[in-house]
C-alpha cells in the first residue's frame, strides 16, 4: 500500500475527531462540568476547551477533555490565593463527582471508579487582558505556574503538524515510551520546523525519527507559553535515551518499508469499541498529559 495512504487509514483509525462518540460523550459531560461550577459562585468563571481536544491531535488510544476554569484576575468568588480556588472548584464538583486531584488539575470519575477522560484546571488570571494565567501547583518547589492557554493551543494547532504529531502520538501508546506529550508536540514541532503534513506524512516521520535516533543531545525544548518553566525533568537523559532507541528502531522499519510493522495493519474500527469504549474506560486509565500535570 502506498505510504500516504497507510499513514492516512491509521490516522483513520486510530484518530479521534469531534463528531467521534467519545467526543461526544465528553462535550456532553462538559456542560454537566460547567453547570456545577457556575451555580457555586457568583463571579463567572471562563470555562473552556484545552488540551489535545482544542489541539485537535486527539488519538482513540489515549484521550481526554481538558476543561479550563479561569476566573477573572480581581474575582474573589472562589478564594482570595490560588489554592482556596483549587480546593474550592474541587469541592463544588465533589458535589457530583469523585475527585482525583493531580498537580494542578481535577481529575473527574463517577461510580464505580468509571473514568469521564475529564481534567479540570482551575485558574486565575494574570489581569485583564485574559491571556497568561496562573495555576496552582499542588506539588514541587512552586506552588505557582504561569501559563497561557492560547499559546499552547497556537503553538500545535497552527504548526501545519497535527497529523504527524497524532501518529507520533500513536507511536508512542503503542510502544509505551515514557515521555510526556507536552514534549513529543514540543519536539514535533521543533525538529520539523520547516515541514508541514501536506509536504508528506512519511516525510516527516523519518525526519522527525532521523533526528531523534542520532542528534537527540543537542535538541532543546522550551515551554511556548512561559520560558521560564523548566522543562529539564520533563526531557531528561533518561527520557532522551528512551526516543533515541525507540526513534531508532523506527528509522530501520522505515527505511525497509515496514510502516505496518511500525503502526500495525489497518482494520475497520469496532463499532461496538467506539460506543463501548466509554463504558470500559475505568480500566485504561488515560495518560495524555499536561504541562501542568508533572506528576
């Protein structure tokens, strides 16, 4: 099969879109989310789409919905410091929801444990303008990151990658590399800075796979949104060496055209899997993180 082809049918897949019936599943729980919020205080929070949702990278293997919870730099409705607003927003979706709590957002599960692929961020302001904002932080040195949502939404959604970075993302799941996803879109990003999908997804592959197998040391990420964020612990030699071997090992496939020993055979998807995988999701945790998710 020829290979823009093949990427274009894993993508097919594997990918997830907003009409797909997780999706869906998750935008209705969205404003269930949102309601909850809003009926506890009386400022009005911004409450918005993030994460690989907005991104539109989305992959069936690993997804969830990323809720924004920002209230305005002046409102006090939630707590007069970042981690009353944190611990506020977790109670007010208590109400309804159990709560994991994560570094800096609220992990979402009903009865059972069953997993609503939901994380909550709540969040202040920086000021008016309703760009950078700040997190709290409920572990690590720093109780207080700066972030903006925007930003990070820009950098991956307008790179002309989202396509390479899905089935970069799919490479991931599949061969389980420990690595954050915030880095493998920063580092799609970064090696194929000249590259767009459209000038072959095949292409970019063995590009974005050439780099990290042979100069993975001398590429660098940084945060788009706050370049003061450390991403040190995120891309250390441990990880380095982990996409250096698995990039690789992929580089060797490619390069004898075995994309279906890299990706796997492309099948018709499961209806029955795409309305059940909802129901079965409390026993696959999701794993797509954040920046703000430093675990």
């Amino acid at each position: 099969m020829e290979t823009e082809k093949y990427l274009e049918q894993i993508l097919g897949k594997e990918g997830l879109t907003k009409d797909s019936a997780e999706a869906k599943a998750m935008q209705t729980e969205k404003a269930k989310v949102e309601k909850a919020i809003s009926d506890v205080f009386d400022g009005s929070p911004v409450i918005r789409y993030a994460g690989s949702y907005k991104k539109e990278t989305m992959i069936r293997a690993s997804y969830d919905l990323d809720i924004v919870c920002y209230f305005k730099h002046d409102d006090d409705s939630a707590g007069d410091n970042l981690e009353d607003i944190f611990n506020n927003v977790k109670d007010a979706l208590a109400k309804q929801y159990t709560i994991i709590p994560k570094k800096s957002a609220l992990r979402l599960q009903g009865e059972n444990k069953f997993d609503f692929h939901i994380d909550v961020v709540p969040g202040r302001f920086v000021d008016d303008s309703e760009g950078d904002t700040f997190l709290y932080q409920l572990s690590g040195d720093k109780k207080r990151l700066k972030t903006n949502l925007d930003v990070h939404i820009g950098h991956i959604k307008n790179s002309g990658l989202t396509k390479t970075i899905k089935l970069v993302k799919i490479w991931k799941n599949i061969y389980s590399i420990d690595v954050k996803t915030f880095v493998l879109e920063l580092l799609v990003v970064k090696v194929l800075d000249k590259s767009k999908d459209d000038s072959g997804l095949g292409k970019c592959l063995k590009k974005f796979f050439e780099e990290l197998s042979t100069n993975i040391d001398n590429v660098s990420i940084e945060d788009p949104a706050n370049s003061g964020n450390d991403l040190g612990l995120l891309f250390d030699s441990a990880v380095k060496g982990s996409l250096s071997a698995a990039a690789t090992n992929a580089i060797g496939l490619i390069n004898e055209n075995k994309w279906e020993d890299l990706f796997g055979t492309v099948e018709d998807v499961d209806k029955s899997y795409v309305i059940n995988s909802l129901k079965t999701s409390n026993t696959d945790q999701s794993k797509s993180p954040k920046p703000w998710l430093n675990q």
